[in-house]
C-alpha cells in the first residue's frame, strides 16, 4: 500500500485524501473507522509537502452568514435589568418612606402604653384618658399619613403590609384596653377605625390586625385585676372574668389555622384562668359576696 502511494499522482491523493476525510468527518470516532485512520496516517508520513484544502459543509456557511444579523443577548440583557433597577428603587424608597412613618407610630405606641399603665397604680380614669387622647390624636395623624403615601400606589397596600403591621396590632390593643376601663365593653373593628380616623378611607384595619390586638389587651387585664383588687375593688375578678370568657367563646367561632394569630387566642385561655384563680380566691374569702349577690339577684330577674 506504501508503495501505491509513493507512485500515485498529486491530484490521485487530493482526490482520495478529501474523500477520507469526508469520512472522519461524518464518522469522527477512529476506532469506529480504523482504515481511514491508518490511510491518513501513513500519507500524512510519507508525503509532508501535499497541500490539501478541505472545504466547510454548506451548514457552516449558513450559520456564519446569519451571525451578524443576529440581536445582541447583552442589550436585551441590559434593557430589562435597567428596568428591574428602576423598578426596586422605587420599591425602596417607598418601603423607606413607610418605615420613617412606622417609626414614629411605634414611639407613639410606647407613649400611650406608658401612660395606660398608670391605671394599675389605681389613679382616676378621668385623668388616664385626658393623657393618653393626646397621644391617640397624634397616632390618627400619623395614620392619616400612611394612607397617603400607600394610596399613591394602588393594589400594593399587602405588599408592604407588613412595615406597619406590628404597629397597628399594639395600636389596636391599647384603644381596646382604654375602652374597655372606661365602659367594660370590646372595641369593635368599626370604632377602632373611628378612633384613627380610617372610618372613611380607603386604608383601612386589616381585621387580623384587629384581632390579634384584641388578643394583646387580654395579657393586660391578669394584672390589671390584680391591682384592682390589691386597691380593694373585690368586684373587678368577677366583671374581668366575665368579659374574657365571652371573648374566648367568641373568638371560638373563628376557623384559625396553625399561624400567629392562632398561638395568640391560645394564649387567652391562660389570660382567663388567672384571673379566674384570682376570683376564687376572692370568692372563698367571702370579700365579693355582695357584688356576687348582686349579680345573681340580676340574673334571676332575667
């Protein structure tokens, strides 16, 4: 075979050559194609000076020719993430402008809450509610501000819920808690709105805010009784008790599922269970007989 090769003609081999590798090329695996492999060899030894031009399928030529008139992935790239990074910087500053708001509602908040507990230090409740309605003016401002600014975005208002939503549940207990020593009644959704002055806008109380800060003014109540009764009010224990075992039963009609709001009402039951313990232990001293015959002269008539 050397020898038909050293003797063949140049346009022979180019003609031969082209063919076998033709063949490689559609059959690049040389053990699948191991004469091919050994032709090339054995002229790529004996004859260096052969010049041999293969040429490109016609496919190569096609995907050459369509490159430059391709888009450029890094534009399209480019344009979109623009639109991305003026779209979060708006987000941001809007999100910064909720929390400057919030901020100042939790400072508020721990106004009032200081104020409230002067009630637990037996002072007249005249003079807990002048101070704290103060404060409960400047809360609804400031509620009247997040409105504004969550208005200019319409349908975002559960987006950033969650930057004021801790604020509103502490403000809703401490209205509640207020309400209740001044007439022994719950706070309803619709006069806690009132309240703040969202009784008439679109930015309302979410009504899982609401009662999760029912569920808060309840933690208060064990030791408001407590006090009460240490001042001498031996009555309290019972109108306490009363009160939390109708907002249990109440908020046992709700279907809560396995989340925060849920650990919160589960919370209640021991709220009720001191302040009965206390009420037993008033009950069996016989210091709330009268309030006790009272009450159950009242129930008779009914």
């Amino acid at each position: 075979m050397k020898s038909a090769f050293r003797t063949a003609s140049p346009a022979t081999l180019s003609h031969y050559l082209s063919h076998t590798r033709c063949s490689s090329f559609l059959n690049p695996n040389p053990l699948l194609n191991p004469t091919s492999s050994l032709i090339y060899t054995t002229i790529h030894h004996h004859i260096p000076s052969l010049n041999v031009v293969v040429s490109k399928p016609s496919w190569c030529h096609s995907l050459s020719a369509a490159e430059p008139h391709a888009p450029p992935c890094t534009a399209i790239m480019d344009k979109e993430f623009e639109t991305f990074r003026q779209h979060l910087d708006e987000s941001g500053s809007l999100r910064d402008r909720i929390k400057g708001v919030a901020s100042e509602m939790e400072s508020t908040n721990r106004v009032i809450h200081s104020l409230l507990l002067l009630v637990h230090q037996s002072r007249p409740v005249t003079e807990v509610v002048e101070k704290v309605q103060a404060q409960i003016d400047v809360l609804k401002g400031l509620f009247s501000q997040l409105g504004e600014i969550v208005r200019e975005f319409p349908g975002q208002y559960y987006r950033y819920h969650g930057d004021w939503k801790s604020e509103t549940q502490a403000a809703v207990s401490l209205l509640a808690f207020m309400h209740w020593f001044e007439t022994g009644t719950l706070l309803g959704h619709a006069e806690a709105e009132k309240k703040l002055g969202l009784d008439k806008s679109e930015f309302r109380i979410d009504v899982e805010d609401y009662l999760v800060g029912i569920c808060f003014m309840s933690n208060e109540l064990p030791r408001y009784v407590v006090n009460r009764v240490t001042a001498g009010d031996y009555d309290c224990p019972r109108k306490v008790m009363k009160f939390l075992t109708d907002l249990h039963a109440a908020f046992r009609m709700l279907n809560l599922r396995n989340d925060f709001l849920r650990k919160k009402f589960d919370g209640m039951k021991y709220d009720l269970r001191k302040v009965e313990e206390v009420y037993y232990d008033v009950k069996i001293r016989g210091l709330a007989v009268n309030g006790d015959a009272t009450a159950e002269g009242i129930e008779g008539q009914q």
